[in-house]
C-alpha cells in the first residue's frame, strides 16, 4: 500500500547547515534526504533504502553505476512531468522548500567567500609593521576610508594585498582614492577589488593598482562604485 505523502515542511536552514558540518557532507545531501523524507511514499522511499543498503554491501562503483543508470532510464521512459518550455522554471515562482533552500545556499557562498577573504587578511599589529604606522594612525586610515578592513569577531582584520612595500606609506597608490569612490560595504569593496574585469583586460582592480594602472581602476570604481 502506497502511503500518503504528507505536506512539505520547510527545513531550518540553520539545522541543514549544522548537520552537513557534523556529518561532513554538502548541505545538498541533506536537503534531498530531506526531500525525499517528506514527498515520496513508503515505497519509493523503500527502493532509495534498498539502492543504500546495496552501496554499502560493497558494490563496485562500477555496479553502483550500472544501478543508477538503470533507475534513470526507467524515470526517462516515464515522460516529461512538467512543461516542455525551458524558461517555464524562470517565470515560476519558488515554493517555501525552494526559497529556503536558495537562502541557504547563499548564505553558505557568502560564509565561505568571507572566510577565503579572512585567510589573506592580516592582522592590526601586522598591518602596523607594514605600513610603518602607529596603531591610532592605521585606525584613523581605516575610519577615513583610506585603507581596507573587515570586521572579525571583535578585531579588524586588513586584507594583506592592499599593502605594497615599496610603496610610500606601504599601501598600494591610488587604493584610497579608489576606496573613496566605491560606496559598498567593506566586504562587498573586497570583493569587487579582487573580481576580474574586461576594462582592465582581465585583471583584478587590486592588480591592476599594483600595476600602477590607477586611472583606469578609478575610472571604473566610478562607474561602479553604486553596485547593489
């Protein structure tokens, strides 16, 4: 007897994202376990058990394959189940599970891009050092908007490529001037410094300023400077 499936329920986005990290798989895994938990019925979910049990019984990857492929060309003989229109998923608009599910996984991009971006930052004292600069002097740079810092935890953290040693100051010319036009938040500034642009022949704005090509990143940070 096929079993009635129950109403979807949106999965805590914060509980997806803890789980995957205990059990060191991608956050996907578990929100198609999840999927399928709450929308196929007691059959369909006992082959899904039954395919596991037979991965984990030491089946070659090849055999595990040979299954899968299987069970794929059994569903693409069932027909197309929805409209035939490419774009009619665009024009659609997404349910709760969806939405949720698109959250999630911006949220987790943007933790992993800020975590990439903390690992190339240096800390205040360092920052100091190569800058030549008292501790009340860099702040008074980072709060003028003069020079680069994102906020970890309780400290500000400066990203290591704006700094240039032979550089008057040790900050790489025209990244103030440059800073001063991009009316972003610090993280989004970091990023858009280190995102290659056609303008600048496929060079980051960041490069490019070390290139000494402080024109043409201005000119574009001006053009720029109001991205959303």
């Amino acid at each position: 007897m096929v079993a009635t499936k129950s109403r979807a329920v949106t999965p805590d986005t914060s509980l997806i994202a803890e789980t995957a990290a205990r059990l060191s798989v991608p956050p996907r895994r578990i929100r198609v376990a999840l999927r399928a938990a709450q929308q196929l019925s007691d059959v369909e979910l006992d082959v899904v058990d039954r395919f596991a049990a037979f991965a984990a019984g030491g089946a070659s990857p090849a055999r595990r394959g040979a299954v899968a492929a299987g069970l794929l060309r059994a569903l693409a003989a069932l027909g197309p189940t929805r409209a035939a229109d490419p774009l009619a998923a665009v024009d659609t608009p997404l349910d709760e599970a969806g939405a949720a599910d698109a959250t999630l996984q911006g949220e987790l991009e943007v933790h992993a891009r800020r975590r990439q971006l903390l690992q190339r930052c240096v800390s205040a004292a360092d920052a100091c050092l190569r800058t030549g600069r008292s501790r009340q002097a860099l702040e008074r740079l980072r709060r003028d908007g003069r020079v680069l810092a994102l906020r970890a935890g309780n400290q500000w953290r400066y990203p290591e490529w704006q700094f240039e040693r032979d550089a008057p100051g040790g900050i790489v010319p025209g990244l103030a001037e440059v800073l001063a036009r991009l009316h972003l938040s610090p993280i989004g500034t970091a990023f858009w410094l280190l995102q290659p642009s056609a303008a600048l022949a496929a060079r980051t704005p960041i490069d490019a300023l070390h290139r000494g090509q402080r024109e043409a990143v201005l000119q574009l940070a001006i053009e720029q400077g109001y991205l959303p």
